[in-house]
C-alpha cells in the first residue's frame, strides 16, 4: 500500500450533535423564564465557594437551582446542600467536561418552573469545557489570583468565549504577589467585550456586583 | 421548593453508547485479521517518535496503518509520513480524547485487508482517554522518565487499564536523575500484570523487545 496522508475532522459531527441538544435545553429553560449561567475555571479556582455564599447571600431574593458536574464525587453537591437550593450532582465518569445531554438529563430533577436562576458549575478544567454549549445564557469563567497573569493568554479559547470573567481569591492577591494590572490586561486583551468582576468568596469583596449582575439579568425575563 | 440532593450519573449512558460502537470496530478489525494497539500518554512523553522509528524498522515486515489524534494540528501526521505506512490525522476539534466513532469514521480511510498492525496515538492526555475503548487489542501506556516516579500513582485509572507500559527516553534517564527503582515500583503497584518495557526511540535501546512483542502479538491472528 503506498503511502498516504488523510486528516478526518470530526469535532464538526461531534459538536453538531452537543449544539443541537443545547438548543433544546435553551428553548425549554426560556419556556419556564429561567436565566442559566455556566461556570468554568480550572480546579480549585473557588467556583464552589463562589456558590456556596451566593447560595446564602441571595437565599429569599431569587430561587435558585444548582447543576455540578464533577468526574467522581459528589463532595461539591455535599457543600451545597442546606442553603435552600436544589441541588444536583452530575458524575460524569471518566468525561471531563459537561454536555448538553448532561443538563437535559439533570434538568429531570427539577420544577423549572419553581425557579429563577439555575447555576452549573462545569467540571474544573480550562480546556474541554470550553467547546460545549450547554443552553445556557451567560458563560461565566473564574480565574483565581494564585494561578498566575498569563492564564487567558494560555487558554484563549475558554476566555474568548467568556460573557463574564470573575477573579477570584481577591482578600489574598497581595499575599501571594499577584500581578492585578498585568492579569487585567491579559483579561482584556483575550476578552475584550466579557465583564469582568474582582471579588473574594472569603472578604465579601466584589459580591454586591455580582449579585447586582445576576438580578439584573434575571429581571430582564419573564416572571 | 425544599432543599434537596440528586445524583445523576451519566457516565454510563454515555461510556455505553462508546463500549456498544468499540465492540462493532474490533469485530471489524478481528474479520480482517488486524492487530489494534492503543497508545495513551500525556503530552510529550514520545508517542510520535516511538511510532517513526517503528514505522522505519518494521517497514516490509508488517503492513502498518496509523491514525492519530490531536485537538489541533496535523503536525503529528506530518511526522509520520514517508515511512512506507498510511496514516490518517484525526482532528478532534475540542475533544480531548478519541472515541470509537472517530475511529470508525477513520477506518473509511483505509484498506482494512492491506493491514497487519493498526497503530492509533491517541490524544496526550493521561486522563479522559482511558474511559474510551476504541475496539482496539492492546492498550499502550508510555511515560517517560522524565515525567516523575509517581505518575502511575496520580492516574491510576490510565494505568491500571495497561496492558503494556513503555518507559520512554531512557537515554536521557542518568542525566535527568530519575528514579528508575522507584518507577519501576510504582507501575507494578498500579499495573501489576502489565508487560513493562524500557525503550529509547532515540538510542534504540530495548526497542528489539517492542518489535517482539508487536511480530508475536500479530502471529496469534489469521494471516
């Protein structure tokens, strides 16, 4: 047999199929007036944390519900639990990222009509997440101050693709002799058009902006 | 609404669907008496130089094919051209692992009945990789000695699955002060009925036994 060089792309047909089930889940989600973020940043970046307080902050101002994906355990849904919100564990096995099929599935567990605002948390990685659309309306990416300035530069398509970018861990940005301006410059240089929140799940720091953001963008939906 | 926990495990559903295709290829394979080997590592450990040197010292002793998979590039494939074998490059868009309708779709591309061996490198990845039987016989894991003593024990999923562990670059294994003892070790703990092999693509040091293993693999199958 001679030799010979053929390139197969098959992320077309593979993400085709995710996109169209994501459709779906939007559709059903703006049906029941429900406004849908996904959250993703590498692991450990605070995305949990940054639920947990929200959880408590905003408990009585809207009803919320809570998606996390993690590859094994259900240590993040386990944090969660007893702060008055739903909250769903999807393991994904070996798979390192959420789908569409995922939510549809989780989104089973819920009266969507019951609530306002539904949070997934992505499995904590900067890569995969990136390319599957879950129906939801707002990609929030967090990025924690410990992780070093060039991170959006390294993972350019996840930044690009950030309606939201949250800087987390902010009470500790100085301890660890982070780089704020040189961080923000990459933000924007990768995200030009994503807003962009400085906070601290710890201080407080920031948060009023965030919730200010997400009842806002609530307010702009059906009741 | 109560506060209440779920858990929804996909991995089945979705791993399921994967096992059902990877049975329909090695049936495939197996009719038209092709050996399948399915090389996993992280990124750099010499996948792609062990694959060139195999292709140069068995060209005219077994017809091999090769597909390879990168989020990306074809620069793999490039690597692998002119050496007397097919290769088809599988570009998997956002995907971080192949999956076994990548590998069907692939197959198209060659001449299943002008083969003997079917080489995939799979994706550098030591984690989602290991979740997705392609249909193949022999499941490669390579590492080099440059990637530290405990990885058998951080990915031990990747690992445990082995049929074969390649040690790679141990050329280089005095000058960057590995741990071979320990190495050694920790793969036997993790993969104790694993075949281990310690290779250099570069000095070709242990690679007769990677040849052996390969020509005596193929001789079980009809010709």
């Amino acid at each position: 047999m001679e030799t010979r060089r053929w390139i197969v792309e098959v992320n077309q047909a593979l993400l085709g199929k995710n996109t169209e089930l994501a459709a779906r889940n939007r559709e059903r989600f703006h049906a029941h007036g429900l406004l849908v973020l996904n959250l993703l940043s590498a692991p450990g970046s605070g995305k949990t944390a940054l639920l947990e307080r929200t959880l408590n902050d905003l408990h009585g101002k809207l009803r919320i519900g809570v998606q996390v994906g993690d590859l094994q355990t259900d240590n993040d849904a386990r944090r969660l639990m007893g702060r008055g919100a739903p909250v769903v564990q999807i393991v994904t096995g070996g798979c390192c990222h959420l789908d569409a099929s995922m939510i549809a599935q989780a989104n089973e567990k819920f009266d969507l009509e019951q609530l306002d605002l539904l949070l997934i948390e992505n499995v904590g990685n900067l890569v995969c997440p990136a390319s599957y659309d879950l129906g939801e309306d707002v990609r929030v990416v967090l990025l924690s101050v410990t992780e070093g300035d060039d991170k959006p530069l390294k993972y350019p398509t996840m930044f690009r693709k950030a309606d939201v970018v949250v800087i987390t861990k902010m009470d500790i940005a100085e301890a660890v002799g982070a780089d704020l301006p040189a961080l923000r410059e990459n933000i924007r240089r990768t995200a030009p058009t994503a807003m962009v929140l400085e906070v601290s799940a710890r201080s407080g720091l920031g948060l009023p902006a965030w919730y200010d953001f997400l009842q806002q963008r609530r307010s702009g939906f059906p009741a």
